[in-house]
C-alpha cells in the first residue's frame, strides 16, 4: 500500500495523516530525519498526502540555530503547494512562541514531554501557559503538548495515570488555552468516561471558538488557597472561566467577579455551568461555586440581552 495508499485510506474515511520528522539528523528515536534534506522530504510528504508533520528537534549539530532549521522546513512545506500544518517541537527551550509564526508554523510545543500525572499535567498546564496567550491566534497556536486523558487504559504508566476528576481538569484547561486538542489514548480501548470527556461539545466549543482567543490566569481562590482561575473570550461577546481547585481540599469555594474579565455590567449576566449543567440567569456582579479536588467548573458569562 505505501504511505500515499495509507493516505488515501485514511482520507477515505474522513480522516487526515500526520507524519514525523525532524531538524537533526536523526529522529528522537534514531531514524533518518530530514537535516539536509526538507525539499525532498516536503515534497514527498506532500505527494504522499501527509495533511499535518510534526517536526522535532533532536540530533541537531550543536550550535546549530533552531529558528533557521525550522525556517528552511516551514519554506520547503509552503513550496509544495499543499496545505500541511506544521507542529514545532523544540519543548519550548528557545521560546519558540516568539518566531513559530514566523518560519511558517502553525503550532509549537511550550513545554518538555507531558506525562499521565498530576504533577506534570499542573507544572505544564498551570505553571508554564500563563504568559503565552499574547502569542496564539487563528493559525498560529501554543501547544502544551498532547491529552493524557485516558493513557492510563494503555497500562504503561506506573502511577496508575490522573483519576477521572484530574483528567477532566486537564480537558478543560487545555480547551481554555484553544491548545491543539491531541489524543494520546489507544482510541480503539477507552472507556466510556474517557469518550464522553473528548467528545463534550460545550468544551470543544470553547476551545474551536473563531475568535480564536487563548485563555490566561485571572485569579486564585476567595481564600488564597491552592487554586486556579483561568479566562477566554469568546467570539459571541461571552467568556469562558474555569475554575480550578489544584489542592486537596474535598470543596472549595471559588468565585468570578465581572470586573475581573473587563466587563463593565450594569445589569446581569447569564451563567452556564457546564460541570453542573445548571443554568443561571440574571446573575449580578459575581458567581461562585464549590470545585472538588483538582477538579474543574468551567462556565459560560453572557452578557444578558
């Protein structure tokens, strides 16, 4: 069959196909990669009907110039013609959210390696995004790195991977960052939490949202306590806010001001709970609700009329 056949396949149901390569010599995993050879490569991928290529960097010569390498690929892929999304992978090292755009990528990974574990998922998601939204747009995107949710049916794990509280958490931060939502799970054996988590249209929504906005810290807890409050403006005049509760408390206590998202609101707001599934109308000046532990509520604000 070959690669343009697998293509074809692949395409035939509806699907696109990635590749991987990358700037060194060799791939991370020590394969031929493409350092001297990105025309051929790109015009292979592109005849082959590769639809997405994620480019790595190990086995570069040191000293070498990681904006130039990824400069001469994102030139090679333009040239085909073909429309192919290009995914740095350089771990976020030589902060590539300050040039990805500029070689011709759509997406850069910010961060080392994603692991199915809290503490990886809160450094990653929490500690190492907050600052980057000024930086993502339409066709240009931060990436944290793939979904973990559900890796830990693969067994691989020593951990035991997230609970199911952790990875809903980690679904919903990254719809708030508009990250590329990637899925690190064997799709042919999740369970039924792991296929309702990744196909919950009000938060894919959130995520695919066309103003193509990436969520940024707004605040912490009522009480300082360990805790996240994370914003994204969406394209309809709502915004999302999700509320994080990254300590061990059972509940806590979290709120919203309107004020904190910029919105000068005379009159009420309409409000959205999408963990809940409770509608709030009418609400004034601030909501609140209790999260469980490193547990998510992401709501809806809409301006009401």
């Amino acid at each position: 069959m070959g690669i343009a056949g697998l293509a074809e396949e692949v395409h035939d149901r509806g699907l696109l196909l990635g590749i991987y390569s990358g700037a060194g010599t060799h791939t991370c995993e020590g394969f031929p990669a493409s350092y001297g050879y990105e025309e051929v490569d790109a015009a292979t991928f592109a005849e082959w009907g590769v639809d997405f290529l994620k480019y790595d960097f190990c086995y570069a010569a040191p000293g070498s110039d990681p904006v130039a390498l990824y400069r001469r690929m994102g030139q090679a892929l333009r040239a085909t013609g073909r429309e192919i999304v290009y995914s740095v992978c350089e771990w976020g090292v030589n902060r590539p959210w300050e040039w990805g755009a500029a070689v011709g990528a759509h997406m850069w990974r910010t961060a080392t390696d994603i692991h199915d574990s809290w503490e990886s998922v809160s450094q990653i998601g929490f500690g190492l995004q907050a600052d980057l939204h000024p930086y993502a747009g339409p066709g240009r995107w931060n990436d944290p790195d793939m979904l973990v949710v559900g890796m830990k049916d693969r067994g691989h794990v020593a951990s035991g991977g997230l609970s199911e509280a952790e990875y809903a958490s980690h679904f919903a931060l990254w719809c708030l960052l508009a990250a590329p939502l990637m899925i690190g799970c064997d799709v042919r054996s999740m369970d039924d939490f792991t296929w309702s988590l990744l196909v919950d249209a009000d938060l894919i929504g959130i995520n695919q949202d066309s103003l193509g906005r990436q969520g940024y810290r707004v605040g912490a807890a009522v009480d300082h306590a360990p805790a996240e409050t994370w914003a994204k403006p969406l394209a309809d005049g709502s915004w999302a806010v999700g509320f994080f509760n990254t300590g061990d408390m059972d509940q806590r206590l979290m709120s919203i001001g309107w004020q904190q998202l910029g919105l000068s609101l005379d009159g009420p707001a309409d409000v959205y709970n999408l963990a809940t599934e409770e509608i709030h109308p009418g609400v004034t000046l601030s909501y609140t609700t209790r999260v469980e532990s490193h547990g998510a509520h992401v709501i809806r604000v809409t301006p009401a009329g």
